[in-house]
C-alpha cells in the first residue's frame, strides 16, 4: 500500500509535527509513504519537499533531519511537543564517556528536528509565548498582536535586561553548560568552551531562524580559515552551533546587522546540563519549546546526531 501525502505548512513546528507521523508510518513494513512537504516560511518564496521523492527536481539540494536523545534523571514526565517522544532507556554514545556519578534510573526522549534546535532565554520566551496563546488564543489573532506579545515576554522575562538581573535563573549557560562535538570530518569528541556571554545557544541545520533569518552570516574566507569552519550548506553534513548574547544582541542579529556568537560546526553535539541554582531550562527544536528538568547531583544529556535518511529541499521563485 502506498500513501502519497501533501501537506502545506507555514511554520517549523508544523513540519516537527508532520514528521513524527511521517516517522510512525515509515514503521509500518507495509506502508510506503512519499511525503512532500509544501513549506512556507513567513511569506518567503521557499518550499522545502521532506521525505522520499520519486522524481526530479530543479534546483533542489538534501539535506538531513537530526536526531535529539535527551537522557536524564528519572522524575515527572515531562510536557514536551509533539515532535518529541517518551521512549525506553537508550545509551548515549560509547565513545564519549559520561563524567561523575550515574543515577540508578534515568528517563529517555527521542525526536527529529530539521531547521534548529535551541537551549536557552530564547526558547523561555517562545515557551511563555505559547503557553499564553494555548490558554488564551483570542490575545493572539493576527501577526501584529503575536509580536505585541513577544516583545512583552522578551521583556519580562529577562531578556533585554539580562545584565541588571541578579537571577541565576537567567546568568550565563557557562553556568550549567558543557559542550562537546564531533568536527567536520573527525571521528573523536572533544569539548569546546561556552562563551560566558551567551544565554542562548542554537544549533542550526537550515539557515532560516527566526522568520527566514541566517544568523550564522556568510562569513568570508579567510574567517572561515581562521576558525577551521568550512562555508555552510543546507547539504553539508554539519549544523552551525551559536549563541545571543541578549535581546538586543539577537535584535541585531535578526536585523542582519551583526552576525551571532559563532561557536562551532559539528557533526555530533552533546549538551551535558547540571542544575545547580537553576531547577529548569528552557529548549525548543524546530519552533516548538518545553521546560526541561533539572537536577542538583545529576548532569542531564541531550545528544544530537543525524538522521540516516535523507530529505530534499527545493527552492522555488
């Protein structure tokens, strides 16, 4: 039996969503589904076709879906999107070993984004934004409303005002952060330092954050040489790891003034979270956040590795 499926979307967390079903089809050995996804990304003339396809296209390039395992201290289930699953205890990558004590049980989520994943204020105010919006959907009716709304969580939240705040709640993600990554081309993970300036640090596999933005920058060569990156694409078998320093970082940034914090490419992250002061973090993957859990005695691990099929992306005037 063969499904072919058409679906028009406008936004990442749509595309989360329309995913796992895609993912949950493809577990059916009796189900064949070709799944092309019409993707619209506020109002710009882009159409991301995700999934098999069985024919041709102009101008069209790969690119792959990444895999998110967050492993953590076993505790209340969590509130998480639709593209992120409950699944059975899965161990983290061998060959990076897990410093510290080990808690005796732990609890395991899986899920797949395709345009980014993010730790940090950001995915805070995107949390409070939704949540309002859940709760009371006739605040949020139309684009300039939505952004009313925004711009009043980034504010009473912190975001703007991160640097008179004494809240460890919303320090540096040095705080509570260790990074390690897989270079381009290396087979062996290696730790990398968090800026102590970013609270908010996004892996980006596509370059539209934030309504189409990139973020990252084209960086010219002999940057890229500088700092051993290599020029990004969508195909590339890496994703972009930065981070915003604050609200008026990221402003810039979204204005494509300045670029964002570069910090790595990797082929493989994982994020190791301890709690500390903080009792919760704030992440999102593909528009789409929750409070993430913490733990004082216990590190939380969220690993990120590619997926093994891949997508096609085309690119339409």
């Amino acid at each position: 039996m063969i499904f072919g499926i058409v679906v028009m979307l406008t936004g990442g967390a749509a595309v989360g969503r329309a995913g796992g079903a895609y993912r949950m089809l493809r577990e059916d050995a009796r189900i064949h589904v070709f799944l092309h996804f019409l993707y619209t990304n506020a109002g710009r003339a882009l159409i991301h076709l995700v999934g098999r396809v069985g024919y041709a296209f102009s101008d069209k390039i790969t690119y792959p879906g990444w895999q998110v395992l967050i492993s953590m201290p076993a505790g209340e289930e969590l509130e998480t999107p639709y593209s992120l699953k409950a699944i059975e205890e899965t161990p983290l990558d061998q060959e990076l070993a897990v410093e510290g004590d080990i808690p005796e049980k732990v609890d395991c989520y899986q899920g797949v984004f395709y345009n980014y994943f993010s730790i940090g204020m950001d995915a805070q105010v995107a949390y409070g934004f939704h949540h309002l919006r859940n709760d009371k959907p006739y605040l949020a009716q139309g684009p300039i409303s939505n952004k009313l709304i925004y711009s009043g969580y980034s504010c009473t939240q912190g975001w703007f005002f991160t640097p008179c705040s004494s809240d460890p709640g919303l320090r540096s993600l040095r705080n509570i952060l260790r990074i390690y990554i897989k270079k381009v081309n290396r087979s062996k993970w290696e730790q990398i330092p968090v800026p102590s300036s970013v609270r908010s640090i996004v892996v980006l596999n596509l370059p539209s954050y934030g309504s189409g933005r990139n973020p990252w920058g084209n960086l010219k060569p002999d940057y890229l040489e500088k700092r051993g990156f290599v020029e990004a694409h969508a195909d590339d078998g890496c994703v972009e790891v930065f981070g915003f320093k604050q609200g008026w970082h990221a402003s810039m940034v979204m204005a494509e003034l300045i670029s964002a914090k570069h910090i790595a490419q990797a082929s493989a992250i994982r994020f190791e979270l301890r709690g500390g002061e903080w009792k919760e973090a704030y992440m999102q993957m593909d528009g789409e956040p929750w409070r993430q859990r913490m733990d004082k005695e216990y590190s939380t691990f969220v690993e990120i590795k590619r997926v093994p099929h891949q997508s096609i992306m085309v690119r339409a005037e």
